[in-house]
C-alpha cells in the first residue's frame, strides 16, 4: 500500500512512517503535490551465505599461459640507455 503525506506531516510523525514502512507500506512524502521522496521498507538480507569454492568459474576469468614467466628486460627499463 502507498501512502502520500506532505512534507510537514512527514517531520511530525516519521516514527509512525517508519513503522509503516517496516511494516511493507511505502510513503511519498510530497510538498504542493509534488513527490519529494519515499519511504520504502528495507529487504531483509538472509543470513550470509558460506561463498562455495570454485563459483564463478568460466565466467570470463581466465590466466595467459605464459604469466609466471620472467618479464623481459625492457620491461623494467633496462635496456634504455641513460
């Protein structure tokens, strides 16, 4: 369910909002018939999940084959003259 209230009302009964809102309603808060802003219930988040091992495999990640080989000298510089 929605509920519009004008600013005003909004600043003298917030707490009675939120418990609206904690309940599952939202609230427009308007001023001269314009929306401002909402109220809106926050979604629970389940308890954190255990991450599971190996999830998100082949999903664009992946490792060259040459990565643990040795960087060239130019790379680091050495091959500049000073």
């Amino acid at each position: 369910m929605t509920t519009v209230v004008n600013i005003k009302e909004a600043q003298t009964k917030l707490k009675g909002l939120l418990a609206l809102a904690r309940a599952g309603n939202e609230i427009v808060i308007a001023e001269n018939g314009e929306e401002l802003g909402k109220i809106v219930p926050v979604k629970k988040r389940s308890s954190l999940k255990q991450r599971e091992f190996g999830r998100g495999r082949a999903e664009g990640y992946f490792m060259s084959d040459d990565f643990n080989d040795e960087l060239p000298d130019s790379f680091w510089g050495f091959d500049e003259e000073l």
